[in-house]
C-alpha cells in the first residue's frame, strides 16, 4: 500500500515536472518567435526607412539639378540667344529688300525659341512650380507643348480644388512632366487627355494617350517609369500605369489628403 502511494507520487511528480518542462520549452519557443518576428519587423522598418530616404535624396539631387540647369538656360543660354536676336535686329536694316522675309522669319523664329527656352527654364525650376502651384504648372506645361504643335491635349479641371502641401505639388508635377515628355517622345500619340479632379479625400491626376502603347508585362521599366513610381511612394500616393499594345496609355495618380494641413478652396 505504502509503495502504491510512492508510485502514485512519483508519478505526479513525473507528471508535474514533464508539464513544467513543456511549458518552459513552449514558452521559450513562443518568445523565441516574438523575438524572431520584432526583429524582422525591425529589419522591414529599417529597410523601409533607409529606402524612403534614399528616394528623398536622390528627389533632392534631382530637383537641385533641374534648378542648376534652369539658371543655365535662363542666365548663359537664354542671354547668348537674347544678344544673337538684338544682333540680329540691328542687322536688317541692312539686309537686301528680297532677303528681308527670310530674314525676319529666321528672326522671328529666333524669337519663339528664346521664349520657349526661357519657358523650359521656369518648369525646371523648383522655386517658380512652388510659387504658381499644381494646376498652373501643369496648364504651363500644356501651353508649351500646344505651342510645339507635337499633338491635341484636351484637359479638365473637376470638383472643389483643395490645397495642398506645396512639396508634394512639386512632386506630383514632376511625375506628369515625365508623363508627358514620354508621351511626346515614345507614344506617336495624336491626342492626350489629362483629367485632374479633387474628391472629398483625395486628388487624381490621369493622363491618357492614345497612342501605340506597350505590353506592360513584357516591358523593362527604365528609369523614367521608376522615378515616376518612387516619387509616388514618397508622398504616399499610388500611381498605377495602364497599358495594352497599339491602344495607349494611361497614367492613374491619387494622392490621399492630409486632413490637419489641407484646406478647400471654392472655384470662383
């Protein structure tokens, strides 16, 4: 009888000690994950975080050199073209009577290249798109290309405009500026169609062409497609890209608003 009670508590005490074991070895293999997964986490978040600043900086080298080339058109390139055109107009009073039309289109062509030129500097530059804003800068760029003839844009401008962080304006101008220069150099497009319209709690921008197109699953994206999709992520917005071989492209662009800082403006 006494041996029985001994059997019976060494058993117990077996039993306890397996289930204390268990638990132990349980309980390390649970924080052992936690751990495993926080540091994964961590790995993630790190990569994440040295990703968006590598994309802010590499945004801030190229805004600085689109700045740099601005003040090299407008103050060395656009002041040679300035003196060639004054040159040019001391010169007719003493170019023959049949030269006369020849030389005044050259001088008038002259002229529409300086101003093209001195447009081109301003949408380059970061300070000039900052001060006039998103839609000014967008029309800008319109009117420029309308001016070079290269294709029909049609553009609309719908509901209730909100203004919002002047940064992220030049952000989102400068992935539709590489829109629409890969539109004109790629595309052979007739017809572009830029919609911007302003929703209660997000703006979209879409560029569409209709032009030759590409197979997007098949397309190797350069680094004109990868600067406009990294500099969507940096301000938090999604760009998605629409294309289908000989049926054009569309460029999609919504922009969440920031609720604290954003406010609406009523069209007048």
């Amino acid at each position: 009888m006494e041996n029985q009670k001994e059997i019976i508590s060494l058993i117990i005490y077996v039993s306890v000690l397996i289930v204390i074991v268990i638990v132990f070895v349980v309980s390390f293999f649970l924080a052992y994950q936690k751990r495993k997964t926080q540091l994964l986490i961590e790995k993630a978040e790190q990569k994440r975080y040295f990703d968006e600043e590598l994309a802010r900086a590499q945004t801030e080298i190229q805004e600085q050199a689109f700045k740099n080339l601005s003040w090299e058109l407008h103050d060395n390139i656009g002041q040679l073209l300035s003196v060639a055109k004054m040159q040019m107009n001391m010169l007719q009073a003493d170019i023959p009577d049949d030269k006369q039309k020849a030389f005044s289109e050259a001088s008038n062509v002259l002229g529409e290249g300086l101003k093209e030129l001195r447009q081109l500097s301003r949408t380059l530059n970061t300070d000039y798109i900052s001060k006039i804003g998103l839609l000014e800068s967008i029309e800008t760029e319109i009117r420029r290309f309308k001016r070079l003839n290269f294709l029909k844009i049609e553009y609309d401008v719908k509901g209730d405009i909100v203004k919002i962080n002047r940064k992220d304006e030049i952000i989102i101008f400068r992935i539709f500026q590489e829109c629409f220069s890969n539109v004109v150099k790629y595309s052979r497009a007739s017809l572009l169609t830029i919609l911007v319209e302003y929703f209660p709690h997000h703006l979209s921008v879409i560029a569409t062409d209709d032009g030759i197109g590409f197979d997007i699953d098949n397309i190797k994206e350069g680094s004109g497609l990868t600067n406009m999709k990294r500099r969507a992520e940096l301000i938090g917005a999604s760009l998605k890209i629409n294309a289908e071989k000989d049926k054009g492209v569309s460029v999609t662009l919504v922009y969440p608003y920031e609720p604290k800082t954003n406010t609406t403006i009523k069209p007048s």
